[in-house]
C-alpha cells in the first residue's frame, strides 16, 4: 500500500516538475537503517522520506518546508499502531 500526496509547492530539479510524491509503506528495515544512520530528527526524516519514496535526499531537501512537514504527517500515519490513518 502506498499513499500519492499532491505538493502544494511544487518543485523543479533537473529540468523535470515533481508535483507529488508517493509514499510506500515503511517496513521494519527501513525503521533499522535509519536507526543506523543516526543523525538529528529532520535528518532522519528527510532520509525517511527519500527511501519510501525513491527520490534522491537532494530533492526532498528541495521540498517546501509545508509539503516536507505533510510527508511526515502521512508516514507518523503510516506508523500509527492503532490502524488510523
């Protein structure tokens, strides 16, 4: 299962407009490597997200500050154990 979320800010890198992202659910290795990689609280986002959605971390870095924040949202979503999302 995937989620597609619809940037509000769409961005440009390499000549070519992103104007959404899709999101894979994570699964329990991508919770390990980021374990592994350490680094801050943003930092791990950032990388999250780039693994779940196969887009380089340059390009997530790009993101608007309000399209990065709604990505966390849908993968803390994506972790709630309660099965609401």
């Amino acid at each position: 299962m995937s989620e597609t979320i619809t940037l509000n800010y769409p961005i440009e890198m390499n000549g070519e407009v992103i104007n959404e992202v899709n999101l894979r659910r994570p699964k329990t290795k991508d919770m390990k490597n980021i374990e592994k990689r350490g680094g801050g609280e943003i930092t791990q986002s950032i990388h999250m997200i780039a693994d779940l959605s196969g887009l380089d971390i340059k390009t997530i870095e790009e993101l608007d500050a309000a399209d990065f924040q709604r990505l966390n949202e849908v993968v803390a979503g994506f972790l709630d154990s309660t099965g609401n999302q």
